[in-house]
C-alpha cells in the first residue's frame, strides 16, 4: 500500500512554543525557521514503503552502538537535547565492527576449526574463506544479519555538534522467487543477501532554554544529509559458490541509491542538577529517500545513467526514556529505562494481526540498562533490551577508547521467533571530557 507523506508539526509547535515562553533568544531563531521548513518540504506524496525489502532496507538511519546516553552517537542519533550540556568531544575516527549468528557459526564444526586456525596464526586465504562460510550458513533463511561495519568521525563543544557516519551492514531476506526447495541445507536458495548501505553529514546543537535552582530544560534538534544504497538479487547461495571457487564478486549489480534530509528533535528535564532525567525525542522527520535505479555499482556510486525515480519511505520515531545517575566519583553508575518507537507499537503491534501478543511486542520496544564507569577508565554494561539481554565492557583513556558488546536482538516478525545473536568490538581515537 503507499503510503501518504504525513507531517505532524504537533511537537514543532510544542518546542517553538515553550521556547518563547521561557525568553527564546535571537540567536535561536534561525534554528528554528530551519526546523519549520524541513518539516514542510515534502509534498503530499505516494511513496514506496520498501515493497519486499520493507524493514530490510527502511531501517532510519543510525549507528549501532548509541545506547549510552555520553556517547556522541546518542547525541546527534538519540537525542540532540543532550548536546546541551556536552564538553568537549572528538572521534578521529570511530570504527565499530559487528559479527552476527556467532553461536551459530561456532557451532559449526567447520567454522569453529578455521577460527581455530586462524587464532593460532594460520591466517591464510583458505581458512577465511572456510570462516566466511560457515558464517553464511549459519543465516539460515528468512530475514537476519550477517556483517556489519560502522566507520566515522566527529566532534562537539559547547552544544554544537558534528559528525560524518556510514553503515554498511549485510542483511539477508526470503527471495523473491521461492525455489521450492525447503530442506534445511538448502535453504540458502530461497534467501537473498542484501548489502545495504548508509552514510551522513549530521550538524545538532543543543541549549539550555530553563533553569531555576536544580531543575533545567534542553532542547536540541539535529539534521543530515543522508544517503542510502542496497543491492538486489543477490542469492546466498551463488555467493558461498562465489567465495569458495574464488570466482570474486561482480560489480555489475542492479543496485539502489539515493538522499533524504531527515532531523529529529529532542527534549530533556533535569532534576537535582541533573541526578535525574526525563527526557523524549523524534527521530527521522521527513526520512524520505529520493531513490533511483541502477545497473551496477558503478552507476550508483557515480550517481550517474539512474532511471526509475522513486521515493521510499522510512518512518519516523517517537521515543521516551528515564535515567538516573547517583554521581558518585570512583563508581558511577548511570540507571536508565527507555521506550523506544512508541508510535509504531501503537500502530502496529496493539494489533493482533498476524498471530501478534501485543504484551510480548511491547517488551521489543523496552529497554532496561546500567552503565558502570570505574575510575573514568573502565565501564561494564549490562541491559535487557528488546526483549534480549545484553552485556558490554570499554577501557577508555581520555577518549580513546575499546569497546566489546554481546547481545541478542529479534530477527523475526514476533517476538520470540527469531532471536539472532551478535558481537561488535568499537575502537575510537580522540578526546572526550565529559
């Protein structure tokens, strides 16, 4: 079905509003005409919601590590409010790596014995491809992920922020044309594989609009400039041929790219100067992509010989979220519950359709998280999100910072379906003195 381009200026006004009220300086008023017009420039449309590829490749853009409301991704992806009371950061660069269906793979006799090998130095071509694999047919079929890779860099001071963010992440999907083969060791045949990826120029900024005694109000508001690209029909299968007779990969790929403006805009109120935090944001306001087609990667990178013109819609998010932070010194802790995409478990999964528990679906909305920083070096992690848990440690020195996560998400369309597990290992260069 399309779907009709929606603006909801409702939390516009409210932040426009409460800024006046509160003596909303001068200096702020570009900001918000700039906020104004990206909110009405897009015409009421018929746009594609993703077709086939629907939740494969309208995910909003965003980074995969973003969950601690310190970091710089959070920031300018979560909720630009926190700019507010930012100090001074700098990401020169940030890479994160992701590996999906790790338990899976190493179950398996022959991914297990290639990493085996490879950990004791035998880091040889046919060992990689054994590993590669085994990973790719650890997928199964049906919709999961399979490797991802977040590379970046970025800075911020004094409420302003900027960052330059990709996302290729490979995801996989039931084919368009079932073969009929159901068996389980051929189920690869009916799966594609779906490189897709993102990339963004994010400015936010954020300020302080209230304070009396210890309770304050942030505002802040982020926009990018962001691109998309996905390759289509791509079987699994003929890619573990590829890679095991070394036949390469070929650029001639029907491929499809294009740009979106998309903002979001965040709220924050503290209380006991900043111990306790309410806070809300919308995200992906006007996510949508101008999309074109392509014959091969070439053309698509280059922008160039596009044909088939398209607008594919990527929803946006309303999210509400709770922390408190004791402030202690040597041991600090930081408590928080979030509620993400609360407009979409309202639309869609109050809903009984399709065999939907609306409980069990609100649980994949609901985070629960504690981040521990012992003597500003070290912090552990621990969350149950989206319904899974979730552990994560960091050693960070002035900034630079390494980053382990394991945990597990749900790969299919209920709760319980499809839990996929996945590990992602982050090293950042730069500074930070928050």
């Amino acid at each position: 079905m399309p779907v009709k381009n929606e603006v909801n200026v409702t939390n516009i006004s409210f932040y426009v509003i409460l800024g006046a009220k509160r003596g909303f300086s001068m200096k702020k008023i570009p900001i918000v005409i700039l906020v104004m017009i990206l909110s009405v420039c897009v015409a009421a449309l018929d746009v594609s919601d993703g077709g086939a590829y629907k939740g494969i490749v309208t995910t909003p853009f965003g980074t995969t590590l973003s969950g601690n409301s310190k970091s710089l991704s959070y920031k300018l992806y979560k909720n630009p409010s926190a700019l507010a009371s930012n100090g001074f950061v700098l990401e020169l660069p940030s890479v994160s790596v992701s590996v999906f269906n790790v338990a899976n793979t190493m179950t398996s006799s022959s991914g297990a014995q290639a990493l085996s090998n490879m950990l004791n130095g035998n880091m040889n071509r046919e060992n990689a491809i054994k590993l590669a694999v085994a990973m790719l047919e650890g997928i199964g079929n049906g919709k999961n992920s399979f490797m991802g890779i977040d590379p970046g860099f970025g800075f911020a001071s004094r409420g302003f922020a900027l960052g330059f963010e990709a996302r290729a992440v490979v995801r996989t999907m039931p084919a368009l044309e079932d073969s009929g083969d159901s068996s389980a060791t051929q189920s690869l045949l009916t799966t594609d594989i779906v490189p897709v990826v993102d990339g963004g120029i994010t400015v936010g900024i954020g300020f302080r609009i209230w304070e009396k005694g210890s309770s304050y109000l942030d505002i802040g508001a982020a926009v990018r400039y962001a691109l998309k690209y996905y390759i289509t029909n791509l079987n699994a299968k003929t890619v573990i041929d590829n890679i095991r007779n070394e036949t390469g990969f070929a650029f001639d790929r029907y491929t499809v790219g294009g740009y979106a403006i998309p903002f979001d805009l965040g709220l924050t109120y503290g209380m006991l100067d900043g111990k306790i935090r309410f806070s809300a944001a919308v995200n992906n306001l006007n996510g949508y992509y101008r999309m074109q087609n392509y014959d091969n990667i070439e053309d698509a990178v280059t922008m160039k010989n596009g044909y088939n013109r398209t607008t594919l819609y990527t929803p946006w998010t309303v999210g509400m979220a709770f922390e408190y932070e004791p402030g202690w010194k040597f041991f600090s802790p930081v408590f928080s519950f979030t509620f993400d995409d609360i407009n979409g478990f309202v639309a869609e999964d109050l809903s009984t359709d399709e065999g939907k528990r609306p409980l069990l679906e609100l649980v994949r909305h609901l985070t629960a998280r504690i981040d521990v920083r012992i003597a500003r070096v070290i912090s552990l992690s621990a969350a149950f999100s989206e319904g899974y848990p979730e552990f994560g440690t960091s050693l960070d020195i002035w900034g630079n910072q390494l980053e382990l996560r394991y945990g597990y998400h749900e790969a299919g369309s209920l709760y319980g379906s499809k839990p996929v597990d996945a590990f992602t290992i982050r090293f950042r260069l730069g500074y930070d003195n928050n």
